[in-house]
C-alpha cells in the first residue's frame, strides 16, 4: 500500500498551473517536525517535503494560508526530473 498520511505547515505554494490534460495544478513545500521514537530512543524529524495537489482539492489548499497546519494525505511517486520523490496530495484533513 502507498499512502502517506504527514501533520504538517504549508511552507510555500507556486503559481496555479494546469496539466496537460488542462486539470489545476500546485506545487507546494510542506514542513514537517514531529519527536519520535527509534529502537527505544528519542529522535527529532524536521523535513521539508516536495508536494504536488492535481485537481479539485487545489482549489481549498490555494485559499489555505501559507504557515497553516493541516494534516495532507496521499501516495508517494517519483518527482518529474526521476530524482526523489514527490508527496502527491489527494486528501486535507484541517486540524
């Protein structure tokens, strides 16, 4: 199963853009900080994490505030350039 449910701020958002297909489109960075455990030890996650939100839901995320916290949900696939990966947004849960 690919699914990545992540608590996070959204820390930028790029210009409405439209696929090919001529659906909406937004790139977004999200910011994640969480304490965690690991093999019984305490750790400290910050990330910033590459996002992209493909067709009806762009439209709430690009009325959201920059530095909002929400809880984004989605699946994971290769970023466009093969390097990476990309966060693709089909869900916002708002705190």
């Amino acid at each position: 199963m690919n699914r990545l449910v992540l608590s996070a701020r959204l820390e930028e958002r790029g210009a409405l853009r439209h696929t090919p297909a001529g659906l909406p489109a937004l790139d977004l960075s999200l910011a994640h900080a969480s304490d965690v455990s690991q093999d019984g030890q305490p750790r400290r996650v910050s990330m910033q994490v590459k996002s992209l939100v493909i067709g009806q839901l762009v439209d709430a995320i690009h009325r959201l505030p920059l530095g909002s916290e929400a809880v984004f949900a989605g699946f994971l696939a290769p970023a466009r350039n093969g390097r990476g990966l990309l966060f693709h947004v089909t869900e916002l849960i708002r705190d």
